[in-house]
C-alpha cells in the first residue's frame, strides 16, 4: 500500500491556498477567518467528548456535533463563497440556524439566570463551554473582519449562525452550571 503525505510543505514561505484556488497570505482575512473557525471546532470537539458520557446531556451533546459538522459548511463557504450553491447539502440553510436556537431555547427554558455578570463558570464542564463561546465570539469577529475587506463576501447566514452559536455555547454553559453561579461581586475590588 503506498503512502500519500497530507501535508504539501507549499506554505513554507507563508501562503496557503484556498478552497477556491486562490493563494493568499497566511494572515489573509480569509485566513484568520479559518483559522478562528479551527480553534472553535477544536473546543466543540473537546466540549462534546467531554459531556458525552453524561445520559442526560444526549441532546447537548448532539447538537455539539451537529455544530462540528457545520463548521465545515461554514469552512467551505469562507474559502469559496463565489461557488457556494444554495442547494447543496454542504451549506447552511435557514433550517440549520432554527435548529440552532431551538436547541438553546430548550436549554434556556430550564433556567433561572442571575441578575447579574456571570464572573467565571462554576465547574469545568461550564468552563470547558465558556472556551467554546470565547471562540466563537473571535470566530464571529474574524467573519466579520473578512467581510469588511472583501466586500463581494457577503454573509448574512453564515455570520446569524456564528452569533447563534455562541449564543447557544453561553446558554449552555449556564446549564452546565446546575443553577451554582459566581457572578460579578465589585466588593472584591475593594482592598479593605
């Protein structure tokens, strides 16, 4: 059986090709974009192998990988959103986005949230989520920035579907917390 190397050594020099063809910069927008997006697929996986053993985290844990799934979609449209075709099975669609905060308003439904800043997650679970949701507000920003610079990248779905996302996280996170939060106490500040 012969070998065949993944790896090219072609962006040696600092540039990288995308879905498209186009070579580009590594710090292109698009890049920096994809990039965020491979840091958040990395905290949703570790995210979903973490709740996974846990029975009664089923639904969670299958939207996590309904999310690791997406990330793809959302990778393919960030690196050749001139070919995108609506009706492919690869990309986004509205359904996806309901789906989405269907998932977080089955969660949120269950809650009783503070009145106040949540300061930092009560447990790791919670912790690991709160990862997951910095990433996707960096992911969210990167999509953003992309779209400033390349005003052809148009993305309305894909940019609802980052901000969901990291709304759904945030919400999850609070479910993690069992109703233990550790919220904003400014007294803290003070030295005395």
């Amino acid at each position: 059986m012969q070998h065949r190397s993944i790896t090219t050594g072609k962006g040696d020099q600092g540039e990288t090709r995308a879905l498209n063809g186009s070579t580009l910069p590594k710090d292109h927008a698009m890049m920096e974009a994809l990039g965020a997006l491979e840091t958040l697929r990395a905290h949703l996986a570790l995210l979903q192998i973490r709740l996974q053993p846990i029975a009664e985290e089923k639904e969670s844990t299958d939207c996590l990988f309904f999310l690791l799934h997406a990330c793809f979609a959302l990778g393919a449209f960030i690196s050749d959103p001139e070919s995108s075709d609506p009706e492919s099975p690869h990309a986004l669609t509205p359904q996806h986005l309901e789906r989405l905060e269907q998932e977080q308003h089955r969660l949120e439904r269950e809650l009783n949230l503070p009145g106040a800043f949540i300061a930092a997650a009560s447990n790791e679970d919670a912790a690991l989520a709160d990862l997951a949701v910095a990433a996707a507000r960096s992911f969210e920003r990167r999509l953003v920035g992309y779209q400033r610079v390349a005003p052809g990248f148009n993305a309305p779905l894909p940019l609802a579907f980052a901000n969901r996302m990291s709304d759904f996280l945030f919400i999850l996170a609070r479910h993690l917390e069992k109703g233990v939060y550790h919220t904003v106490d400014y007294s803290r500040l003070n030295p005395d």
